[in-house]
C-alpha cells in the first residue's frame, strides 16, 4: 500500500516534471519551420478528405494504447539543444514526454491501459496493457541497448497488434452506443535514413477496418536534406492513415515543439478534430465578453 509520503514524493516529482516541460525553450530553424509546417498542413488536409461519415459518439471511452517505441542508434545520438544549453538525445528527450503524456492521460482517464512495444527491424511486444503508470515508466526505464538499424518491417508490428490486441465491438447502433475501448497506436520513429517497409497489408486492413482503431505517429528526426530520407519516410507514415483520423507529426532538433506536438496527443480520438482542423490560439479576455 502507498503511504502517504510516497504519494506525495510522487506528486512532487510529477510537479517538476510539468514545470520543467513548460520552461524548456529551444532553438528554431524558422525557415525550416515554416517549411515543414507547411508540408505537415498539405499532407493533413489531403488526409481528411478521405474520413469516413460515420458519427461515432464523442466519448472518454477507456483507451488501450500501445507505445511503439524505435529502439534504432540514431535514438541515442545527441540532436536536440535548448537556448539554455542543455542537449538531449531523441531517447531522454521522448521519455520525458512520454512521462508527461502517460501521467497526464491517467488523470483524464483512470481506466486508460498502456502496452509497450519496442522496434528493431521488427516488432517486439515488451509489456502488456497496464494502468499501472510506475510500471510502464520502469519499462522505459529498463529499455535495452539501441541497435544499429536500417529499415524497418512495419508487416511485423501490425501482424504483432493484430495477433495479440482483439478489437472492440458494439452490439446495436455505433452511433449512439459507445464502445467498451478503442485501441490506439502511438508510434515513434527516429530513422531518418531507414525506411519503412511495407509489404503484407492484411493484418493492417483488418486493424484499420474497425472504427475503433487509431494510428498516431510522433516522427523525429534529423533536418531534411539530400543525404536523408526523411521526407519519404514521413509520406509513409500518412500513407497509414488511410481514413483520415491520424495525428501524424514530426519534430527535427525542437524540443518545444515535440512536447507541444505529445500534447496535442492526449486528446482523445472520439473527442478530438481532425488534425488539418485543429486551431490553437490565446484569446483576449475583452474579446470573450464582448460575444
């Protein structure tokens, strides 16, 4: 049992945690930027053309979310740096979010479960689905050694998700009844020479063919030049989303802007807007109300 001591050292720790996420502050390539997020907005509207007309209900339905995590080198190699001069590689930096994301979606949610899912040149499940937050930070604490790797058989992982995830189903009308779960892929890749292979679709047609089903991608990434593949890379992860209901991002030595991309993520796939819809601005106090 907790004691009350532990609880609030954990609540301590969660508190640093937040304000240190809020404070961090990086270096911007604005043109860059620009450009990528330009592409990123082209690619989003393109995708929510093709969004199915079935009105699910707009639930905090339990999520079962699965983390698939890329275990490559190019994880381990220094490529963010703050204007406070603090350096991270894609690893620490993408854990920290992660721990933000993970203790974040539980107070929305208690019931949301997490399962990890490690990426070499295949799929590897590591842990199963818990709501235990302390146990699934241990496992990406305890991750093992990245490896060198090149392409990746993106067949296994949904050949992986389909064998061991069963999906939900709802007994009468989809519109009105919510359902038990939905299930969502959270996955993050940090290659930018390794592509993405993709040969065997079946078991990602099926996987897709549920309404329940969700692929979110977090692609980070070193600057898109001639002696990457970043950008054929990012085009394949929206080629996953064919219903047009992903959140796809990318991030290249931003710290801010990956954290902020790992926020919008906690919003629910049955509450949120498609992403070439999303809008986030301040508004002025006078201005609200004046409506």
């Amino acid at each position: 049992m907790e004691t009350e001591n532990e609880s609030g050292t954990e609540q301590e720790n969660y508190s640093r945690l937040v304000s240190s996420v809020i404070h961090e502050y990086d270096i911007i390539d604005e043109h860059s930027a620009a450009k990528s997020e330009g592409s990123s907005n082209e690619d989003a509207k393109s995708r929510d053309s093709s969004q199915d007309d079935v009105a699910l209900p707009r639930v905090n339905c339990p999520e079962k979310i699965i983390i698939c995590l890329d275990m490559s080198t190019e994880m381990d190699k220094v490529s963010f740096r703050s204007r406070s001069g603090d350096k991270w590689t894609p690893m620490k930096l993408v854990r920290r979010a992660l721990s933000f994301y993970l203790h974040s979606k539980q107070k929305m949610n208690k019931n949301h479960q997490f399962a990890l899912v490690h990426l070499f040149d295949k799929a590897s499940w590591v842990k199963d689905f818990t709501g235990n937050i302390k146990s699934v930070m241990n496992a990406l604490d305890d991750l093992s050694e990245t490896v060198e790797l090149q392409s990746f058989n993106a067949t296994s992982l949904f050949d992986l998700i389909h064998q061991c995830v069963p999906l939900p189903e709802v007994e009468g009308d989809m519109t009105i009844l919510p359902p038990p779960y939905i299930v969502r892929m959270l996955f993050i890749y940090g290659r930018s020479n390794g592509q993405i292979e993709f040969q065997n679709k079946e078991s990602f047609r099926q996987l897709d063919s549920s309404p329940y089903f969700f692929f979110d991608a977090l692609y980070v990434h070193e600057p898109q030049s001639e002696e990457n593949k970043c950008e054929e890379i990012f085009d394949r992860l929206c080629d996953f989303d064919e219903k047009g209901m992903s959140y796809i991002f990318e991030a290249a030595r931003n710290p801010t802007r990956l954290y902020d991309q790992m926020a919008q993520l906690l919003a629910h796939p049955l509450q949120r807007p498609l992403q070439g819809e999303v809008s986030y601005r301040l508004h002025n106090v006078a201005d609200l109300t004046d409506t």
